[in-house]
C-alpha cells in the first residue's frame, strides 16, 4: 500500500472522516505496523496537522509521515479517558515513533503477586503481567539498598520465606522462630496474609511514616486488652521499621509537604530520567528510567515518564505535588488525569528558583551520573563490537550475535541452546531451546558435531526455503526480516558463533552448504582451552589475545549459551528421573503422573506422604494410593501383609 501522501484523494478522504472529538489515533505503514499512538482532544484537528503544516514539524515527525498508509482512531469520553489509553496502546505496541522507555533490565523492581492466595514477594528484572492484580514497585536505582530493604522486611514481618514447602505434611524451622506464618500448611487465612502484605507494600509505596503511625495505635489497643504478647511483637515490628528507615538521611526543612520530583540528562541518543519521591521532608525512594532521546525536547521525554509510571501505581502512592525540569506539553491535562487518578488535588510545578529549583538541580546531577555510567557502558559494547568486525573482517559492526552450545550426559537429554545479543547486550526475549531429535544421540551415544549440524539446520531452514523460492535475501536483511519475521525483529545474525573447536565449525559449516547459505552467513567458533577464534577453513586459529574486547564479547556470548543449554538439560533430565520413577508403578500412566506431581510439587513429597494423603490426591484412590505408598517402602508393605494374613 502506497503512502497517503502519495494519493492525495484518499488522503482528504480519511481526514474528512476523523471526528473532532476526544480520543486516540494510530498511524499505520504498508505492513499494517502501527508507527504511532497519540491523542488529543480534537482529533480531526491533531491529524490534519500532520499533513497540513510539515514544516513546523520535528524530522523524526516528518520521517513518520512520509510512511503513514492507513489512519484509525477511537474516540473516548474526555481527554483524561484518552490519556490512559494512549498510554495502554503504547506499552502493548511499542510502536517506533514514540517515546519509548526502554527496557533494558538495568533496574529491578520489586514484585507482589497480589492474585495469588498466599502472594510473593521477590525482586524480579522482568516486568512481565501475570494478572492485572499483581504489582511492580520500582524501578529502583540502588540495588544493593532495594535487596537489604527486602532482608529487613522478610525478618521485621512473618512473610513465606520459600517458594515451595520443604516438608509435605509439616512446617519447616522458619514457622517455630516466627519468621514465617506456616503459609505451606495453611496456618494463616488467605485473608489475614494479605493484611500482613497489605502493611509491607506501603514500606515500598514509600508510607513508612503512615504504617509506622498505624502500629503504634495497634501496640496500644494490645496493651489495653493486656494482650502483652502481641503487643510485643508489634513493638519489635516498629523496632525492625526504625532500622528500615535509618538510611533515609536526606530530609528539607518543608516536611509539610510529599512530592515527587523528575529531572533528567540527555544527549544526542539517550535520555537518563531520574524521579525522587519525598515524604514527609525525606527521601524515601529513587527511581530511574532510560529512553531514546533523539530528536525529542526535554519535557517530552518528562511527559512520558509520568505517564508511564503514574498509571501502574496505587493512587495512594500519587503525591500532592510533582516538580518537574522542564515545562510540559500538556501540563494541565496531565493534572486532570492525576487528580482524577488520586481523587484529590494534584499539582504539577516547574520552579526556577530558591529551595525547589536547588531540589530539582540535584536530581539533575544524579541524572547526569546515571548518563555517564550509561554512556561508559555503551561505549565499552561499542568497542567490543568494533573489535570483533576487525578481528572478523566485517564490513561494519555486527549488531546481532548469536551462539550457540549442546548440553548432554553421554548423549542423554541431549539439548542445544541459542542466545542473542543485540549490540553487545543479550536479548533473552530471542533465546531459543532445541531438544535434539537424532535418533543416533542417545544415553551411551553422543555426537556433538551431528548435534550442532541439526541445531543450525533447524534454526536457518525457512532462510533457505525462501532463497529457494527466489527471495531476495539480502532485500529481506534490509527489510527487517518482515516476511520471515516471528518476534518482531530481524531475526537474521551478523555473526553466528559456535562453542567448540574445528570440528563443531566443520559440522556446522557441512549443514549451511546443504542449505546452501553457507555464503550468506559469518561463521565462528571459540575453543575453550585457549580461548581460540577459528574462522571456517582455515586450519590454525585466528591471531588474538583473549583479554582482547572482541574475544571477550563472544567469551560473554559463549558462557551465556552454556548456561542456557545446562540449565534446560538439568529441567529435562529431572523430568524425565520423575516420570521414570513413578512409571514404574503399577496403575500409573502418564496422566496419573502428571497430576500427583501436579498435587504434590515433588517426587520426594509423594515419597514421604501417608497412604491417607496420597489417597486424596485427584486420580488415586485407596488401592492404588497403597500401590504407591508400597513401591517407595516395601519393608512397610510386606508388614501390613503379615498383619493381615495372621489377622485372617
């Protein structure tokens, strides 16, 4: 489909179609990709004025416009409904032209998962949506802080301290210290759990001071009933809070007052967004976001920021008062949509002197260190890169890597893994798993070569079923892959590195000619007893040192891929000892197996459970659960059947 500035005809149509009310728009290309999401509350009037004034509008506008193919729209009530919508179309579409903040799993945050009975809670990289119920706190700057915090939480309150039971019918040494509620057992309600987390989550929501208030009175409605035992460990909890709130050292002389405050660091690529949430005169909390940068004023970047983190937070976590860097775009509505989020007046500022604007100048300057280290580290994956196209001899930067590696002992549960990096960084959203299907791989029998030869066959067969069929593939490389592409990206690599030595590159090499790409793709392998680069035909490694950046960027790429393969051949290995094990018994199938490990979470559980608990577990009546109980204690077995037989 050609652009719409191409056709002016349907261009006019489909302006003439836009409503002037409030809502969202969404601008396609020819491959029906969304290219951009925005909102107004006009928006016959936003549109047109893409087509209508160019000139007033930034290059990377200009650029978008130059793509657009199709225009939709969804009209909303007010603007405010727009605002929370666009913000929703852009974190699912994550389309090109916006401001997007990157996820680059620099910071962590810290996860509740409020959907569950008895919920979790853990630090997690991965912001990833189970259930709308489930919250993210952070992302936090200072890991180290955010890992102590969470220590001191899980002593100060009774939290699960495992993920599963240690024990199948009793609780573990956590529950008779106190530091655990005896969750596995189901001592504590569900309800009453979620009260216990309910008082933790406001020492992340930065309302230490509020819970702190809310213990007091508690301790003292446990002394007037005399109930000197709870009111102790309440006393202990304030205790363990003074201990949490000890680092928060910087406090203003206006402690009236909790307000949230943003500031940011740029260059020409990047932009480093710092936020400071004060309370009550303290700083109780430093996020940070990084975004793209170019091309984009300041207050942009702000403004997405506070879309961003604003409409994941409870409202109770939205302060009075924001101070913000730079003007933004659309300050009052953003006012609206946060007073309407909190249910009570919000204000945002933009100071330019005395105590506010010496506040803002220090989240500035935190900015700038975040920036630099960012910077740093990027130069660094710059250079890596740099040295491995002149180690190589590639004609530019290799921006996507990928390794790979198989993982077996003496040939059983053979597995291979592929990894990704993407300018220097992995990108585990690209990790792939192979479960090696050669029927000549098996327990005694290994065969890494052959491995690896149907690993790369597999991985590149659609790349060589299109240049069979006459494609282009240098034309779809450009392109972006969209005719192959699966996950949203290029999934072709620059270079394709193999652990191993000359004889895992030959395999490979044999099964690329067979695919006949073996002129298509940059091919290497690295030794693991020299740290050696072996290039396809040539005999003798390349000349490199292995502290040089270059080698060093494919010894990351290798231990990555090595870790990946051992770990899903240590998941099949232990699937398949569980399924062994239990198949062994008489009246198990596969089903049966699968739901008493899906009752019990473990082989060792079913081992040490009473043939009463087996019994009631889906599946497994009486006869079958003693079936059970007696192929794991025999000795037990043949007693009852002594016992029965002089009984009888």
């Amino acid at each position: 489909m050609a652009p719409l500035l191409t056709r002016p005809q349907v261009l006019e149509s489909r302006l003439r179609d836009i409503p002037a009310e409030p809502g969202c728009y969404l601008m396609r290309d020819g491959d029906d990709r969304i290219l951009y999401v925005g909102k107004s509350k006009s928006l016959r009037s936003r549109v047109r004025s893409y087509f209508r004034s160019r000139h007033d509008l930034s290059p990377r506008i200009r650029l978008m416009t130059r793509q657009v193919c199709e225009i939709e729209f969804i009209v909303t009530d007010s603007e405010a409904e727009a605002l929370a919508l666009e913000s929703n179309l852009i974190k699912n579409h994550q389309p090109h032209f916006n401001v997007l903040l990157k996820d680059d799993k620099k910071y962590p945050y810290l996860c509740i998962t409020w959907s569950e009975a008895y919920p979790r809670i853990f630090i997690t990289r991965r912001r990833r949506f189970r259930s709308p119920l489930d919250r993210f706190y952070g992302p936090y700057v200072d890991v180290g802080l955010l890992r102590r915090t969470l220590f001191l939480v899980k002593r100060v309150f009774p939290l699960r301290q495992r993920p599963r039971p240690l024990h199948p019918d009793r609780t573990c040494l956590n529950f008779s210290i106190g530091r655990c509620p005896g969750v596995c057992q189901e001592m504590i309600t569900s309800q009453d759990y979620h009260r216990t987390l309910r008082k933790v989550a406001m020492v992340f929501q930065g309302r230490s001071d509020e819970l702190q208030k809310l213990l007091e009175q508690q301790m003292e409605r446990y002394a007037e009933r005399l109930d000197f035992e709870s009111a102790a460990r309440v006393r202990d909890q304030l205790q363990g809070l003074d201990q949490l709130t000890a680092d928060q050292k910087m406090s203003l002389p206006d402690s009236s007052v909790s307000r949230d405050v943003l500031a940011l660091a740029s260059d020409e690529r990047v932009a480093a967004v710092q936020l400071f949430q004060m309370r009550a005169g303290k700083l109780v909390g430093r996020l940070g976001y990084t975004a793209d940068a170019s091309g984009l004023e300041p207050g942009v970047i702000l403004q997405r920021v506070i879309e961003e983190h604003y409409s994941q937070v409870d409202s109770v976590e939205i302060p009075p008062e924001l101070l913000v860097q730079h003007s933004l775009p659309q300050q009052d509505l953003l006012e609206e949509w946060l007073t309407e989020q909190r249910e009570r007046k919000v204000q945002i500022h933009w100071p330019q002197r005395r105590q506010k604007a010496d506040l803002i100048e220090l989240v500035q300057r935190n900015a700038e260190f975040e920036l630099l280290r960012a910077k740093q580290g990027q130069e660094q994956q710059a250079l890596a890169m740099e040295d491995l196209a002149q180690l190589l001899e590639l004609s530019g930067s290799p921006r996507r890597i990928e390794g790979y590696d198989i993982s077996h002992i003496q040939g059983s549960d053979a597995v291979a893994s592929q990894v990704v990096f993407i300018d220097g960084l992995p990108a585990k959203q690209h990790y792939r798993k192979y479960k090696i299907r050669s029927s000549s791989i098996r327990s005694g029998h290994s065969d890494d070569f052959m491995a690896m030869a149907e690993v790369i066959r597999r991985r590149f067969r659609r790349w060589a079923r299109a240049k069979a069929e006459g494609a282009d593939l240098a034309a779809l490389r450009r392109r972006g892959g969209s005719a192959l592409q699966t996950d949203g990206l290029n999934d072709w690599p620059d270079v394709v590195m193999i652990d191993g030595g000359k004889g895992q590159l030959s395999a490979v090499m044999e099964a690329l000619r067979e695919l006949d790409l073996q002129e298509e793709l940059q091919v290497c392998s690295l030794a693991k007893q020299r740290e050696e680069v072996f290039l396809p035909g040539e005999s003798q490694p390349l000349d490199s040192e292995p502290d040089q950046l270059g080698v060093a960027l494919l010894r990351r790429l290798r231990d990555e891929a090595h870790r990946f393969a051992v770990s899903f051949h240590r998941q099949q290995r232990g699937e398949r000892m569980k399924r062994s094990r239990l198949s062994d018994i008489p009246g198990l199938g596969p089903k049966r197996v699968k739901e008493l490990l899906a009752h019990f979470h473990s082989i060792d559980a079913i081992q040490l459970a009473s043939i009463e608990r087996l019994s009631q577990a889906p599946g497994v009546g009486s006869s079958l659960a003693r079936e059970i109980h007696g192929f794991f204690h025999p000795d037990a077995s043949e007693r009852s059947d002594d016992t029965r037989e002089q009984s009888a």
